[in-house]
C-alpha cells in the first residue's frame, strides 16, 4: 500500500498521530490507571435499585475486555479500598461487586477531572468550533463503523 501524496490525507495522518500521542487519555487519578477508572464508571453506571452489585462478566461485556482482564483490575481496586466483593450465598462461584465509600469518591474526583477537561476544551476552541468538532468525530466515527474501513486497510486488504 503506498502512503497519500495527497496533502489533506497526509494532514490527517498527521493529526492522527499527534492526537494518539497526546497524554490527555493516560492521566491518572488518584492513583488509579484510566484502565481501573472506567471499570470503575462502569461499576457506577451499572448499579442502581435493581442492581446493587455487578458481576465480573457484566463488566467485562461492558466494557468489551475479556473477564480475565477485569478480575485483575478488580484485585488492585479491591487492594486500596475502592471496591468491594461479595459472594452470593447461593452460588458461590457468583461475585457481586460494588463501590466502597472510597470508591465513590475516587470515580467522583474522576468525573470532575474528566468535565473539568472538557470544558477546558469548550473554553480553549469555543463554542461553535468545539460543536463542529463533536460534529466530525461524530461523522468520522459512522464513517469507519459503518464502512469498518479501519479493518481493511488495518488487515491490508481492500475496501468492500
């Protein structure tokens, strides 16, 4: 496969490139990985009334990693206090997982880093433009889902 002479394609993989570079996505809070903090949104964003606990495969389907991925993330949340398991007394094999008090906090000061990020950014490009940016990656993203484009040229072969 030959890379683009073409100068808009060549700016593109260039922005690409920066954008994955950039640290923004790898910051830490409060000592936790991004990878334990959006197990942790996920364990916040799953219970409710109905749901007082999350059980590993339902985390991992949520998350789309594999549930071996999800039990070693969950030891070292469980190690410093964020979470809590609880087996269920019928089925000893089932672990429900729910937020420590700790938990709360820690996915609370995450929330507001991550907020406090994306208006940094509002503020930084402004209105209009940050719209029209939430706009293109919205259409970017249906691009490459739709046409699953990122597969084929990503396995080297041809765009259906």
């Amino acid at each position: 496969m030959e890379i683009s002479t073409n100068p808009t394609a060549q700016k593109l993989l260039r922005s690409f490139m920066q954008f994955n570079k950039a640290e923004w996505h790898k910051q830490s809070v409060a000592g936790c990985k991004p990878s334990e903090i959006r197990v942790l949104f996920c364990i916040k964003r799953g219970l409710n009334a109905d749901t007082p606990e999350m059980k590993i495969s339902e985390i991992s389907k949520q998350l789309h990693v594999t549930s071996p991925t999800v039990t070693q993330l969950i030891k070292g949340l469980e190690a410093n206090g964020l979470i809590e398991r609880n087996t269920d007394p019928v089925d000893r094999r089932a672990v429900g997982i729910t937020l420590t008090e700790k938990g709360e906090k820690v996915t609370q000061q995450a929330a507001d880093a991550f907020s406090a990020s994306i208006h940094g950014l509002i503020d930084y490009l402004g209105e209009e433009q940050s719209n029209q940016l939430a706009e293109l990656l919205t259409r970017m993203f249906r691009y490459y889902n739709e046409k699953n484009v990122q597969n084929a040229y990503w396995n080297g072969e041809e765009e259906a």
